[in-house]
C-alpha cells in the first residue's frame, strides 16, 4: 500500500493500481513525495520502482524564439527617428496610422508652425509608448 503527499496532506493508502491512475489523471505528478513499507523517508514518485512502468510524457514543445518577428514588422528604430526627429507626424504614415499622421501634420502646417512643438511633444510621447503598427504587428 502507497501514500502520498497532496497539498502538505498524507493521503493513503492506495494501492499501486490506483497510484498509477492518479498518475495518469494528472492527479499526481512523478515529482509527488510518495512513500510504502520498507522505505526509510518520502521520495519523489520517479525515484521508486513505481515509475518503471509509468508512461514517459512526450517533450515540451519549443517556444518560438524570441527574435522572431513577423515578415511585415516595420522597424522600431526608424518608426522613433522620424517621431524624434521630424515630430510632424511621419512617424505615423510610416506605421499605417495615417489619420494621426494627417492630423497632425495639418496641425503643423495650417497653424505655420506655430504649433509644431505641441505636435512633437505628441509624437514622443507616441515613440515611448506605440509597440506595433496599424495592423497590430510589433515593431521589430
């Protein structure tokens, strides 16, 4: 007969049928403390003959790597310059958000630069905070 360890709780006795049943319900895991006569402490449930016969589960499948980006992504550096730089709105015909782009740059031009400054102080604020383009693609 086998116990084992569930949320700081012995739990048991079981037998081995049944062991191998909560194992593969997800019930227990192989890293559970389990424990039956004749052994001296807890121990892991895949350091005790029980995980002989116990299935393998397949390997964890890879993650993306994280410099993968989309083939469409627009360069975050250059989307940056143009805010920094020119602060008229560019930066925003360059990432697909051409109504703030004309916005502003109609605020730049119709008030003959008057307002420009408000329209730069706009477009870093835009450079610091927007991460992906008009169609929701991160920068790269």
């Amino acid at each position: 007969m086998w116990y084992y360890e569930q949320n700081g709780n012995r739990i048991g006795p079981v037998d081995e049928t049944t062991m191998r049943s909560l194992v593969a319900n997800r019930t227990i895991s192989i890293d559970t403390l389990v424990w039956t006569n004749g052994m001296a402490n807890w121990t892991p449930l895949q350091q005790t003959h029980l995980a002989a016969g116990l299935p393998v589960p397949p390997p964890m499948p890879t993650a993306a790597p994280v410099s993968a980006h989309h083939p469409d992504a627009k360069d975050r550096v250059a989307y940056v310059l143009l805010a920094v730089l020119l602060g008229c709105g560019i930066h925003n015909f360059y990432a697909g958000y051409n109504t703030k782009g004309i916005i502003q740059l109609l605020i730049s031009v119709l008030s003959c630069g008057i307002l420009w400054f408000f329209m730069w102080i706009w477009a870093i604020i835009e450079a610091c905070t927007v991460t992906q383009d008009a169609n929701g693609v991160r920068f790269k």
